[in-house]
C-alpha cells in the first residue's frame, strides 16, 4: 500500500515511478471524459465529483494504511493534503498563460473542424 505522505508532486517517485504515474494519469483522464461524455457531465461539475473522491480516497488510504488510524492523525493527513492540493494550484498558475495559449489553440482548432464538417 502506498504511504499517504508520498506524493507523485513532492519529488517522492524515481524516474521510472514518475512515467508510470503519467501513464496512469493520462489514462484516467481518458476514461473521466469518455464518462462526462456519456452522462452529459460538464467540466466543473465532474471535477467537484474528482475532488469529493480524492477526499474519500485520502481519508480511506489514511484509515487502512496506519496501524493506529485516530482522528487527529487523520486531520493531520488532511492537512498534508491541503499543502499538496496548495502547491499544485500555485504551480498551475505558474502554467496559467502557456494553458490558455494551448486552449485557445484547440479552441480554433474545434472551430475550424466544425466549418469544415469534419468529425
């Protein structure tokens, strides 16, 4: 089982780790927008889901992955997991420009696919 303290943003993960964990991460996404396309799910509605799951998820690996799980152990892991979801934010404003510059490149990119008829 996974330690709740290592985290793929921390620099906790070798090398070799970090490719698996993108592989991962990329297939997830796939699979969450092939969902949210099925259902009809909107972007900000489906990451409120994904933040709602990573909690549980937090708090589950927290309660069956330390010998003595208390209450004030678990607060404490969630305070970790607001400093990580902190730094991640932080970084992804760092990101922000080079993501809107790539978003409105795929916006047209859309555009021009629905002039044209193309699927």
């Amino acid at each position: 089982m996974t330690d709740p303290d290592e985290s793929p943003d921390d620099g906790a993960l070798p090398e070799g780790e970090a490719e698996e964990f993108e592989r991962h991460r990329s297939e997830l996404y796939e699979r969450i927008c092939d969902y949210m396309e099925e259902e009809e799910i909107n972007e900000a509605y489906a990451a409120h889901l994904l933040l709602d799951a990573a909690l549980s998820m937090r708090m589950t690996a927290y309660g069956i992955g330390v010998e003595n799980p208390s209450a004030a152990g678990l607060k404490l892991d969630l305070d970790r997991l607001a400093r990580e979801l902190d730094k991640l934010v932080r970084d992804c404003k760092r990101g922000a420009e080079e993501f809107i510059r790539k978003a409105k490149e795929m916006r047209t990119a859309i555009e021009e696919e629905d002039e044209n008829g193309e699927e």
